[in-house]
C-alpha cells in the first residue's frame, strides 16, 4: 500500500527508449512507469545525468526508481548529450546546451500520452545542479525539484575552489569525467556505429582540467550555472538535502535563505551519498520522504510536508576521531526557518594564551607550515568509504598555530558556519591560510568538526583579486564550513592555523611566513542551545527500496588509501588506488570495471616541489568485443604556471585504436 493507501501500482520497465531533439539528436532513457499510466496518467520525475544509465548508475537506479515508479510515478532516467548511448559530443559540465537539451527533454515528458503533465527533477551531484539550473530556466511543466549535495555557486562551493585557493579536486574529478568519457556506446543499443560514435568522442574529448584551470577568478564561465546569481529565477519548489560528511553541505542554508519559493532543507551525517543508503549512518527512509514531496507537488496531495519546519539537520555528538565511519552518534533536530532566531552568535578572542572571552593583548606570532601540512585531511568530498574521513588531527595540528579554550563545563552546540576574522601581515604578496574547528577530547585526541580556506589574495574578491602588500596588516575573514556538532563538558574547543593543507590544497607559490596577530582577532560560533521540542520530532521512516540489480563479480575489488615518508628528501607521498573489481550486469551480459590510481607528492620546505598524478583504466565488453581505455594527468607547477599533461590510449580487444597526448601550460592568476 502507498503512503495514502493506495494499492502499490504494477510498472513496466523501458531499458531504453529514444528521445529526438528538435536538432535530431536522440537521447538514450530509461523508463519505469505504472503498466496503466496511459489509461491513468501519472506525474514523470527526471533525473539527468552524463554517468551511464545502461552500465554507470544502473546499480543505484535500480534501487531507486522502480520503488516510487509503484507509487504512481514515470521515472526516467536520461543521458545527456555525448554520453551513455546518446547522440553528440560531450561539451563540459552545465552547459547552456545541457539546460537547452532539458528543456526539450521536460516538454517531451509532460507531451507523453501516460503522463499528467507535471514533471519533477530529481538528482545528487551533478543531477542535483542541474536540477537546480533548469528549474531557474522555469520549464512550465518542471513543478518541483529535489537537490542532493549540489551546490548554487559553481566557484565559491564546488569541486575548482575553495575561498579562492585552487582544490586537487579540480584535477581529480576532471581527470575522473576525462575518463569516463571515454567510454563508447553499447553495440547492443546503438547497433554499428558504436565505433563511428566512440572515435568522434575520443577524438573531440574535452581536457576537464585545463578548461576548468583557464578560469582562476569568478568570472562569467562559473556564473553560469551558478543560481545564486539570481535565486528569483528559480519559481518551483525545492527541497535540498545533504550531508555533513559531504562537500556540499554549506549550499543549502544559502538556499533556504535566497529562495523565495517554498522550500525545505536536510541535513544528514552522510556523505556524498543518497541517504537511504546514507554513510555514515544513520540511514533514513529518503524514499518516502521523496513521495510525500512528490505527492504534495506533483499530485496535490497535501501530505503535510509544509508544515513541516524548514530545515531537519542531525546534531553530531562528540565522536572520536578515525578515517571511516560508519554510524554518528547524534540527533536530528529542527528550524522553523533560515536564518533561525534561536540560533546565537557566541563571540571568542584568539589571544596567545588561548581562546577567551575577551580580547588579548596584541601578540605577533609567526606561522609557517610544512608543506605536507594537510596529511589527515582525508577527502575535500567524502563518499562514504574507508579512508575518506578526516583521522587524529593531532599530526596536522602539531603544524599548525593552535588557539585552544579552557576545558569545557557545559555541552556547547553549533548548527551553522563558524567564522573567524584574523589580523595577519604576509611575507609575500600571494599567499593561503587554512582553518580547522577541532573538537579535542581530554586524551588530546583531536576530531576535524569544521575548516575553512582563504586565498589571501581574494580577501576582498573572487571575482578582481589583489596581492598582499608584504609587511601591510590586512584583517581578513573566514567563513568554515557549515556544522552540527556537541563539543563535551571536560573537552576543548580548538581553532587550528595552518598556511598549507596539501593535497586538499594546491599551495602558495612561494613559502610564506604569516604574522598571526593574537588578541584582537575573533571566532565566532553559531550556538544553538538545545530545545525540548526537537525530543518531539516525529522520526523518519527506516530505509526502503526495491530489490539489487543481478550483479555477478568477475574479478574482486581492492582499496588503498596510504602515506610515505621519505625521510632522506623530505618528501611525503600520499596515495588513494581503487579498483572496483569487474562486475557482470547479468540483464544485459555486460561486463564492466574501473580503477584509478591518484599519487600526491610535495617536499616539506619547497611548494613548487608538488606533483599530482592521476592514471585510469576503464573497461568493458560482453563476448568477442572487449574495449577499454587508459588515461593519466600530471599537474605540476612553477612561480607562474601550472602545466598539466595527459595521455589516453584506447583499445579495441588486443588492438590500440587510439592515442592522444596533451600538454598544456596555463599562467597562474594570483593563485
């Protein structure tokens, strides 16, 4: 029975059904609807992606849209241009041609004899974007959205930059999408011309890294995409959900608080994972969280679900430090709005005693990281996997300026972002500083509650940066990520300064001595005191979806997550390998696998010593036809440039039938 009760509904699946566009491009989607929608049509939910519908994401799709497809839905799960077994070429990420390709894509649903025509938008990542996106495009069939660890600020918030410091996610997950876009498309689906289609896309693959690196400053390439720039634009509801645990999180206050249309937030423990398969745990029925938004929105039902408070977020409570969870211990709590009126600013001094409730005298004091400063940083977007959190951050704090307070007497809660504003004089015109929110235990073990990263040349702007004047006195702000975590009676409240935090960071060009100015310079806490009403909460339904996709493994997976001290050059190494195994999707007879292999290595005294090297191998096939693909990207820099190289090499069985190399050199811009 459904929520309302209502039989469940018998669906048919479409593995895969075409979608022309007015330019005669065919988009490759698949379809679970109710066996009845023609007689009794439905409302479709879309979620858009480039990560393979037929191989990529077909494992979570099956858990996912079969499940509220019974629950009176079209759920359709399309591939964008030049990826999957769709026409064209891949572009780069959030393009106008996407958002134009979806509003076709939107009309042609709501057209469709079994639908209602209102149409949903529902995605994590980059679904969530350009869930987001579209809608700010106001499709008139598009009613209502739901966001997952997405972002409305493409620079500021998102895998390039943090506080206008360049992130080694930009490499990374630029080295991921050049990978998996070499993939080719099935033969089973698009017949011949697989081969015709898979050396156009490899002949025009786009080198993620280096465009996305061509654009150091928010200028009009992040703009676009970027919702903040006009939240009035978006005229639907929303409602966006994340996790703490996530790269993500900080944009949905920022929603709740810009959007004008109705609007709800969620919070998790989890990482950048759906959270009915949420990790850390708790888990929760997100599912029939989902319905209810669907129902209210798509089918007028009104569930309840406004009246509801705006933001559900879970409270962490003290955990001790370790690189994988896989439960926090917490509670959900709940604000009636954002900005929430119970939520108070609690001011501190940073003095060179410690952190006080009132202001110090002004000490000077120097700071100069190591540049392997950042080894217990764990991942910038963790995904729930061993070795992605944030360990002891007692190695990193003994290279960092500490400011600890007096042993706490009470439970001290903070949902929000911390800020901390600090007056610095800089050695060299461009430099970075790094700020961690620790929570120590009286053991001196030390937990990562929240960072934050600031470009000193972006102190003022994002968008018109300007270097340090050497010996000049700046003060400058830093807002760290937004949190919900109990810091214990008898534990510490620790603010540690580093100016390094390799690899999340790619570092300064020079090394650089910051003068710490202790006394006057602030932190700021978001308090929120504890409130009976949230012991009141009603609870979320326990995790529901349909059954796995058949997979069988053919080879197994394996994980490596390590750091190497090279005690005679001063060099650390820091290596993340993952091999996925080769699993075989037994619906369709494919067999499919993935490793990659990232190595980040930097000498403790010289910043143009880093070197990040990223290799892939991607493969597929079923019987006789067997193909796969290689890449690496290296990243070096100098005082002025960053170069980046590539390769790629693709095979067809025992045949090479394809190689390319790139070598690219692109100015630093006060970065």
């Amino acid at each position: 029975m459904t929520q309302h009760g209502e039989a469940l509904r018998d669906i048919q699946e479409i593995e895969n059904t075409w979608i022309t566009l007015a330019d005669g491009t065919r988009l490759a989607a698949r379809m679970w609807l109710p066996v009845d929608a023609t007689a009794h049509p439905v409302p479709a939910i879309l979620e858009y992606l480039p990560y393979r519908k037929r191989d990529g994401t077909s494992a979570r799709d099956a858990r996912r849209h079969p499940w509220t497809a019974q629950r009176g839905y079209a759920c359709v799960r399309v591939d964008i241009r030049g990826s999957g077994e769709s026409d064209g070429l891949p572009l780069d990420e959030y393009v106008k041609q996407e958002q134009d390709d979806c509003l076709e894509v939107i009309a042609w649903l709501a057209a469709q004899p079994w639908c209602s025509g209102a149409v949903g938008m529902i995605g994590i990542s980059w679904g969530g974007f350009n869930g987001l996106q579209v809608a700010a495009r106001r499709p008139p069939a598009l009613k209502a959205v739901v966001t997952l660890c997405s972002t409305d600020d493409r620079y500021a918030d998102d895998i390039h930059y943090m506080g206008g410091a360049l992130l080694r996610e930009n490499l990374t997950w630029g080295a991921t999408m050049f990978s998996h876009t070499t993939r080719p498309p099935d033969p089973a689906l698009v017949g011949d011309r697989w081969r015709e289609m898979w050396l156009e896309r490899l002949e025009n693959l786009p080198f993620f890294p280096a465009m996305w690196l061509q654009h150091q400053r928010r200028d009009a390439f992040y703009q676009h995409g970027s919702v903040c720039e006009d939240y009035a634009a978006i005229q639907c509801p929303v409602y966006a959900v994340g996790g703490w645990f996530d790269g993500y999180s900080n944009a949905i206050p920022r929603l709740l608080a810009g959007l004008t249309v109705p609007r709800k937030g969620l919070i998790g423990p989890w990482a950048h994972l759906y959270p009915q398969a949420g990790m850390p745990g708790p888990a929760i029925g997100f599912l029939q969280e989902t319905v209810r938004w669907w129902d209210q929105w798509l089918k007028g039902i009104d569930t309840g679900i406004m009246d509801e408070p705006m933001l559900r977020a879970w409270i962490i409570d003290p955990i001790r430090p370790q690189a994988h969870y896989t439960e926090l211990p917490g509670r959900w709590v709940a604000e009636p709005g954002w900005p929430s009126a119970n939520i108070q600013p609690e001011y501190s001094y940073l003095t060179a005693t410690g952190i006080a409730a009132v202001a110090g005298h002004e000490t000077p004091i120097i700071l100069c990281s190591p540049e392997n400063t950042g080894m217990a940083s764990g991942t910038w977007c963790a995904h729930g996997a061993p070795g992605d959190d944030p360990g002891d951050q007692r190695e990193d704090d003994g290279k960092s300026l500490v400011f600890d307070s007096a042993a706490l007497t009470a439970s001290v809660e903070i949902l929000g972002a911390p800020v901390i504003e600090i007056d610095v004089i800089a050695s060299h015109p461009n430099a970075k500083l790094i700020a961690r929110l620790c929570d120590v235990h009286p053991d001196g073990a030390s937990v990562r509650v929240s960072y934050g990263v600031l470009n000193l040349t972006h102190r003022d702007s994002h968008a018109a940066p300007t270097p340090l004047v050497p010996g000049q006195r700046v003060r400058v702000r830093i807002q760290l990520n937004d949190a919900g975590y109990r810091f214990a009676p008898g534990h510490r409240i620790r603010l540690a300064l580093s100016t390094t935090y390799w690899p999340i960071v790619w570092p300064s060009p020079e090394r650089v001595e910051l003068a710490i100015i202790a006394g006057p310079s602030t932190l700021t806490l978001p308090v929120r005191p504890p409130r009976a009403a949230d012991a009141g909460l009603p609870a979320f339904a326990p995790p529901a979806m349909s059954p796995p996709e058949a997979r069988t493994m053919v080879r197994p997976a394996s994980r490596e997550r390590s750091v190497m001290r090279d005690n005679q050059t001063g060099e650390t190494t820091y290596l993340m390998a993952d091999n996925d195994g080769r699993a075989r999707i037994e619906a369709i007879g494919l067999e499919v696998s993935s490793t990659k292999w990232h190595q980040f290595r930097i000498q403790d005294d010289d910043p143009l010593s880093a070197v990040a090297d990223t290799r892939w191998t991607k493969e597929m096939g079923r019987g006789t036809w067997q193909v796969s693909t290689r890449t690496r990207i290296v990243m070096t820099a100098t005082a002025t440039e960053f170069r980046l190289t590539a390769e790629l090499d693709a095979w067809e069985g025992d045949e090479r039938i394809y190689a390319r190399n790139w070598d690219e050199v692109i100015p630093r811009d006060l970065v």
